[in-house]
C-alpha cells in the first residue's frame, strides 16, 4: 500500500498537470487528514473536521494547479500545514464579517476594511466601471480577484478578508492587499467622475 507522502506527491503531480489524480492517491491523502484531525483537534466537530479536509483539498487543488506547490519537495507536510491552519481556525472561533455589519466603522485592519467594501459609496454600477478601466490597463489579476470577491460574498454572505481571499485564490495576503488597493484607487476615479 502506498505511503502518505508518496500519495500527497502523487496527487500533487497530477493535479499540477491538470489531470484527474489517482482515487486511491486522493484517499490516503484524505485519510490521512482525517486520522490526524481526529489524533490532534479532538474538540472539533466530525462536519467540522470534514469542512476542514475539504476546505485543505480546495486549496491544494487551486496550488497545485497554479505552480504554487512543487510535487518533489514533500507536498504532504504542505497539505497537513494548511488543515492544521484551518483547524485552528475553526478552534479560535468564527471571524467572520456579515454583509450588513461590513459598513461598520470599527471594522479592523486597512486591507480587510477594503475587502469588506471595496468601497462604502460604490454601488454595483461603480465597481463594474471600475473592472471595466482595470481591464483596459490590462490588470487582468486585479479583476479576476474582484470576481473572487463578489462570489465568495455571494456564496457565505458575508465579506471576505484578505487572508479569505488569498487562499481562495493561492495567492499571498500581500498580492491581495496590493491589487484591492489598487482597485480601489480605480472605484475613487469612477466615484471622482460621477460625482464632478
């Protein structure tokens, strides 16, 4: 029978080539995360522990196929940090921001306060038009992380952070942070147009 980290590599190379990865990979990798779910965080919950596992295999899928995770340097102690990571978090309890509350002046932190609005004054037509002078000064990226953001919204009802949307998207929190900056700077020059 193969060994974890034999399965995590194999996994990691198919998926990094796109291609549908062996059952029998996917199931020493997924039970493995169980098993040591089960070992380390005793407090969570079985649907907990399972959110956990499939919210790891998400992220590893999106890695893998983007280049982030190199199949020869031991991807199985990569997938295991990422469920650690999100075990925890399900330990620290939610930190999540509901739509209606993303308005509130209290909400921390620069980064996530333009993630939770993108901009207070914008409306949907104001943030189309900002995508759309994104899109002519190709940055590309920057829209593809905005349409990230309005599905996730739309999906968990509430506003994602940057750290929701930089393993959303396998990228890092600073990439984040640096194109929603940016993006907001194209909402100010729509805002500055239809208000002058």
């Amino acid at each position: 029978m193969t060994d974890y980290p034999t399965a995590a590599r194999q996994l990691v190379a198919a998926l990094a080539q796109r291609s549908s990865p062996d059952g029998g990979d996917l199931g020493i990798v997924l039970g493995h995360l169980e098993e040591e779910l089960s070992g380390r965080f005793r407090t969570l919950s079985l649907a907990d522990r399972n959110d956990v596992v499939g919210d790891t295999l998400m992220s590893v899928v999106g890695a893998a196929q983007n280049g982030k995770i190199d199949p020869e340097s031991k991807p199985g102690g990569y997938i295991w940090r990422i469920a650690e990571r999100r075990a925890l978090d399900r330990l620290r309890g939610p930190t999540e921001v509901p739509l209606e509350a993303a308005d509130a002046p209290s909400f921390p932190a620069e980064d996530d306060a333009i993630a939770a609005r993108l901009d207070e004054r914008a409306r949907g037509k104001d943030v189309y038009l900002a995508m759309r002078l994104a899109r002519a000064d190709g940055n590309h990226r920057i829209n593809r992380l905005v349409s990230e953001w309005l599905v996730f919204a739309q999906e968990r009802q509430r506003a994602p952070s940057v750290r929701d949307l930089a393993e959303r998207m396998g990228i890092s929190h600073d990439t984040v942070a640096r194109h929603l900056k940016i993006f907001a700077g194209y909402l100010e020059r729509v805002l500055g147009e239809s208000e002058g």
